[in-house]
C-alpha cells in the first residue's frame, strides 16, 4: 500500500503537475484533491480515468472554510489516512483575499497538527520580488503579496517544532519543460514573447536585459524535485529554494524567441502596445541553494530554458492559431 496525499490549491498549474508528479513517482500512492465547488468538473474530467482506477478521490471543500469545507467524515479520514500534505495556498486579491489565504493555511496546519500519520507537510511559497532600481518600473501584480507569502512562512515556521515541515521556495513558475504549456498572463515568459518582436527593423533588447537573468522555473520540475526532497530526513524544518542555479539573460529570451519565431508572426506586435518596461519585474535574487551539493542523485538538475523554449513557442502559437481558426476571446489578454 502506497502513500496517502492530500493536495490543496487545486486546480492550479502546479497543483496538476504535483499530482502528476505523485502519480508518476509513486504508483501506489492515493491522492486526495481538495477542490472548490466551481472546478470540480473540471478536475474530475481531466483526472477522470485516475478517480475511476481509485487512485484519486475528489473532496469538495475551501481551504479557507473550517475543516476544510468538508464533512465530518470526509475530515476524519483525512487525519486518519493522509502521510503527506502539499499545501499550495491561493493569493487572493485584497483584503478578503490574504484574510483567506492567511486562515487557508491556519487550516491546513490544524490538519495536519491533528493527523495521525503525517510524515510531511509541503508548503509552497515564493521568493521575494528584489527592490527596484531607481528608473525601474517594479510591478507587483498582487500589491501585498510579499508580506502575505513572509506571514504564512512565519506560521508554518513557528509550527515545525511540533510537525515535520519543509517549505519550498520556487522562482517564478515558466510552465511545462516537457508539454510546452503555460497560462496565459501569469508568467515572465509572456512578456518576454510580447517585447522579443518589437516594432524595430532589428529585434534589439532594451536597456538592461543584456546581462539580466532570467530566473524562472518550469513547473513540472518543481513539483517533481519537492516531492522527492519531502521525501528525505536532511529536509524536515528547511526552508529549500528551487532556482535555476545557471539561467540565461533576459537578452537571449528576446533574442531566441524572435529567431526562432523567424518573426512570422506580426500579430503578436499588438501585445506590445502599451506594455511598460518590465526588467525589474523579472529579475528574482539568486540562490545557489539548490544546486547539487546535498543532494547529488537525488534531484534531477533544473532543465535550462535552451532545452524547452521551442516547446513553450510551439504552444503558445498552438494557442494563436487556434483562436483565428475559431473566432473567441484573446487567451493572451
């Protein structure tokens, strides 16, 4: 009999690829998904052969809602049964939203306070975004999120003394290495496609991205490599980034997207517009905390973007070719 996971914060990007990743890794594992109401047909059409073989079971409930939102039996089982919980908390916007995320985690920490077998809880954060530079637009997407991501770290910090805990800590999230997909608007990568095909006879990058980094990371990856860290004794009570320890410059995305795309594709010239300079925005402190030091063998080396990019383009314009075909709303907008 394989392990019991409880994943949270479903159906995100990396919440699919952290069940995938335990359904790859661990065959005989089970794996409950917590989901709220409005995604769960969804979910349970993406996973419909997995619910039905039993290695998946559904559970309706809010993170943020006492006991989960869920039954008393259906939470029961919960601290009877579930080894591992991957908690991936939802940033909600405003006030309500961080009241939300910040009693999610309250939540999850109950639960696994109470939970007879627990072996680890995953929690999954994010690095800081770095100050930015005078002459810099620094935007935050989420104004707040920082102190919100450093107040669920506290708590899950102050807790580790009483349960086996590891934070993880991944850079800004690139999409799928190995299917090329991503979500529209919500990662770097986006706006390197939207400034890489500028309206100038040469595709030159802006002031300060020659020697920038682009520090992100493909999703697949993380949930793989925090599954396999949760795993060892060496991680309990760690706070364990996951970076790219070698990434490329901001000015070979700009460069390698327009050479590779052969600029065929003016319609992405509209994107743009009105698109401010976003250098600052991309750029994430460095770590060389995950590289292979402690853990030679253990961790497969973060794939470096040259090994992916065509996959991630080929998606993107899989997604640009699509909509001319079938008039709908813009899925970069």
């Amino acid at each position: 009999m394989g392990r019991s996971h409880l994943v949270t914060g479903l159906p995100s990007f990396l919440g699919r690829r952290v069940v995938g990743s335990i359904l790859e890794e661990e065959p005989a594992a089970r794996i409950f998904c917590l989901v709220p109401p409005e995604s769960v047909e969804g979910l349970r059409n993406e996973l419909a052969s997995e619910v039905r073989d039993g290695r998946i079971e559904i559970l309706v409930g809010r993170e943020s809602a006492m006991h989960l939102g869920l039954s008393a039996r259906e939470y029961r089982r919960l601290r009877e049964e579930v080894q591992a919980i991957h908690h991936l908390p939802r940033l909600g916007f405003g006030p309500e939203g961080q009241r939300e995320a910040l009693e999610a985690t309250e939540n999850v920490l109950e639960l696994a306070l109470e939970s007879a077998s627990l072996e680890r809880l995953h929690h999954y954060s994010a690095p800081p975004l770095p100050r930015a530079r005078p002459g810099t637009a620094l935007f935050r997407i989420r104004p707040g999120a920082e102190a919100l991501l450093a107040r669920m770290e506290a708590r899950i910090r102050g807790a580790m003394n009483r349960l086996p805990a590891t934070i993880f800590r991944p850079s800004r999230l690139l999409g799928d290495a190995r299917t090329g997909e991503f979500v529209p608007g919500t990662i770097p990568l986006e706006l390197a496609f939207r400034l890489a095909l500028p309206p100038f006879p040469v595709p030159l990058p802006p002031p300060g991205f020659e020697s920038a980094p682009f520090q992100a990371v493909p999703a697949d990856w993380v949930a793989r490599t925090a599954l396999r860290l949760g795993r060892r004794d060496d991680t309990v009570g760690k706070t364990v980034p996951l970076v790219d320890p070698e990434p490329v410059t901001l000015g070979w995305v700009w460069r390698e997207v327009a050479r590779r795309l052969g600029r065929r594709s003016w319609e992405p010239l509209r994107w743009v517009l009105g698109v401010p300079l976003l250098a600052g925005r991309l750029l994430l402190p460095s770590s060389r905390a995950t590289r292979e030091e402690a853990w030679n063998g253990v961790v497969e080396r973060c794939p470096s973007l040259p090994s992916y990019l065509d996959r991630l383009l080929a998606w993107a314009e899989a997604q640009l070719r699509r909509r001319r075909r079938a008039p709908a709303p813009d899925p970069f907008d």
